[in-house]
C-alpha cells in the first residue's frame, strides 16, 4: 500500500476558472478514494477535441473551476473500500465511459452503454456522495467526465480504469484511452469491413484517423477520406487512406461522387464529424443490398437526420457506436495489445537476420501503430500551449508530460 494512502495529497493540476480562458497551474488537495474509488498518479495526459469544446463553453452547460482532462495514463497510487480490480503500482487508462460489471449493459455482449457510468458531461461531483474530490483552500474544484486528468492525482471510480499491461509505454498508449479508440472500434467493432472491401471515413482528425486505421488492419483495399481540409490528405495517408475527396471540389453531392468513384458505393463508411449533413452523405453514399454507415460524431442538439425510406428498404444499414463499442475494462487492455504486438514485433525484427525482416513486416503492417497519432508533447507547465496547437488546428494530439 501506498505511503499516502488514505491521506489528502497536495499536487498541481491545471484549473479551468473561466470558459475560454487559460488554465492556471494551482496547488490543488486531492482527497483519498471512496468507496469502489481509485486514486491515480497521472504521468501522461492527451488534449482531446472535448476538452476544447467544454472549456470554450459556447454551446454547452459547463461548471468552472473545473479540472479538465479524460484521455491519459498512469499507476494506481491507493484504493478505496470495496476495490479488488486493480491495486496500488497497477499501470492504467483512466476512461470518460465505465464499466459497472453489473448493469444491463455490461452484462449484454451487444452493447458497452453502462447504465450506472455511462458519460455524463454535466456531472462535476463524484457518483458516490456527489462531492468533489479536489479542492482549493477548502473551495471544491469540479471534475470533468469523472477523469480530470490535467492533475498530478485524480480520483475516478474503479468502473472507469482499464488496467494493462505494466511493459506498456505510458507516454503513447495514453492516447487510446479516447478519440483514436473510438474511431478504431467504430470501423472494426461496429462496420466490420471484410478484407479487400472500400471504406469511406467522413472526418480526418484523430478520431477519423482511427478509423481509417481500423480499416487498414482489417484489410480493406480503399480507403476514401472525406474532409473540408486537402491538407489533411497527405497525413491521412500514414493511416491507410488512399484516396480523397473534398465535397467543396464537387456541384453534386458527396455521395453522389463517392457512388461514382465505387460503382454504386462503398462497402462501409464511417462517419466522425458530428456534421448532420456529412452523417446523411454516410449513409447515402453506401451500396445498397450491403452497405453499412456507422455514425460516430456527435451532432448539435437540434440536428435531425433525415434521409429517404428506400435507402433503408434497399438493403443499407445504419448503426451508431458509443466509444467504438469497446467496454473500457474488458476490452481496452486487448487494444494495448494490438499495440504492444507491434512493439514485440520491431524487437524480433532488430534481433532477426534480415533474410527473415521481411515476412516479419509483412505481419507488423497488421497491428496498430500509435506513434503516428502523436505530434506533439509538452510539459505540464505549457498546457496552455496544447490548447493553442488544437484552436490552430495544428497536429493531431498533443501529449502532455506531467513530471
């Protein structure tokens, strides 16, 4: 057990007083875990796309002072009453979703929708006593989708931390515990593309990006980007995208060219924009008697999908995904793994004559590669400069150091 268990431990985390104003790096008190709690040092963490949005607070309900934060990795410091799924010295993903293992949902094959922890943006308190693990001079700080990462310690409930594998490097698979996960599950949970099949992805930023990775390691054999942004094409192409299309390139609909370009259209498309009328041009743009659009993004509030009955009577299918269907602590670990293989592979690879390298490759092109996600990294202390990087649409995630 830890040195500090069941003590308040004082550390810095980066607090969000204002929406849209700069986090400050404050001296915070991280109280111990309550029951089913865990308490975790948080060595690296990664600026997603959510973050921004709710630290920006334009078209949202958002509580400040807030400690923001959700994707990251790190090493259980001490448990609370109740906790026998990980222990002190565990290596961790904290995740925004959870896994209860005792609700409908978790007890299903079909779904990782958790009744109990499903995310919640709105919530700033723990689930147990509805109070706030953080606090500023006896002032409680808020938490951010039960992670809030951007501190030195946080508190989550054991539901929603994936232990891995302890040879794992903390500093990458820190980013698969959101956006890149997400995309990944959505193609290869979810779309389910068969080897050789075409697969179109709406949306090249992490999470589409992940996405186009799922359809890389399922073998697909085109994969068509769809984004505003040309520059972006010759990024995607790291991530197995071989094609690209701009819909401002084009007076006809995108669904109508990527019909054109696919003799009636793709075998799947994956949707990661939460643009309504890029989720209509998915599922259009799908063959029908076979095609499958899987929607990932999240649309505006008022946004209404609206699309012709006989798209539906033709044969094509429209499904959604919540965090790429995956449950966060059966089924994350195994992700750490399709990583971790290809790091066992480079070192049989280095260890092996060359006149074996090449069948060797061949099998490493198959696992998942996250070193391509990560653009860059700073110190906790330039955290501000991570928000920066994104706001200029620069990079694709920023990892932060926090010692």
């Amino acid at each position: 057990m830890s040195a500090t268990a069941g003590q308040v431990i004082k550390c810095k985390a980066a607090v969000a007083w204002e929406a849209g104003k700069p986090l400050v790096i404050e001296e915070v008190e991280v109280a111990p875990p309550q029951k089913m709690e865990v308490r975790i040092k948080i060595l690296y963490t990664s600026l997603c796309h959510t973050d921004v949005y709710f630290w920006e607070a334009k078209a949202q309900d958002s509580v400040f002072p807030r400690i923001l934060g959700h994707e990251a990795s790190g090493i259980v410091e001490s448990v609370g009453e109740g906790v026998t799924e990980v222990a002190a010295g565990d290596h961790v993903l904290p995740v925004f979703t959870g896994e209860c293992g005792e609700c409908a949902h978790c007890k299903s094959t079909e779904s990782n929708m958790c009744s109990l922890l499903r995310i919640n943006t709105e919530r700033g308190v723990m689930i147990g006593d509805q109070k706030s693990r953080f606090s500023i001079n006896g002032k409680p700080i808020y938490h951010f989708l039960g992670t809030s990462t951007f501190s030195e310690y946080t508190v989550l409930h054991v539901g929603c931390v994936a232990k891995i594998n302890p040879l794992a490097p903390l500093d990458k698979v820190c980013v698969l515990s959101c956006g890149i996960s997400t995309g990944l599950g959505a193609t290869l949970n979810v779309a389910k593309p068969f080897k050789g099949s075409s697969v179109a992805v709406f949306g090249l930023g992490a999470v589409g990006l992940g996405a186009a990775e799922g359809a890389r390691l399922a073998g697909a054999s085109r994969v068509i980007g769809v984004d505003l942004n040309t520059a972006r094409f010759e990024e995607a192409k790291k991530f197995g995208v071989t094609e690209f299309v701009n819909p401002k390139d084009y007076s006809k609909p995108v669904q109508e060219v990527i019909a054109e370009m696919t003799d009636g259209g793709v075998d799947r498309s994956v949707e990661c924009t939460g643009n309504i009328n890029a989720m209509i041009s998915a599922f259009e743009c799908v063959h029908d008697g076979w095609g499958v659009a899987v929607l990932v993004g999240v649309p505006h509030k008022d946004a209404v999908f609206k699309t012709h009955p006989v798209n539906f009577l033709n044969e094509r299918t429209l499904k959604g995904t919540f965090f790429g269907n995956y449950k966060p602590r059966s089924d994350l670990p195994s992700v750490v793994e399709m990583y971790m293989n290809k790091v066992r592979l480079q070192s049989s690879i280095f260890n092996l004559q060359s006149s074996l390298s090449v069948n060797i490759w061949l099998l490493l092109v198959q696992e998942l590669e996250v070193e391509k996600f990560i653009t860059h990294t700073v110190p906790f202390a330039e955290i501000n400069k991570a928000f920066e990087l994104m706001l200029k649409g620069e990079g694709l995630r920023c990892v932060i150091r926090m010692e």
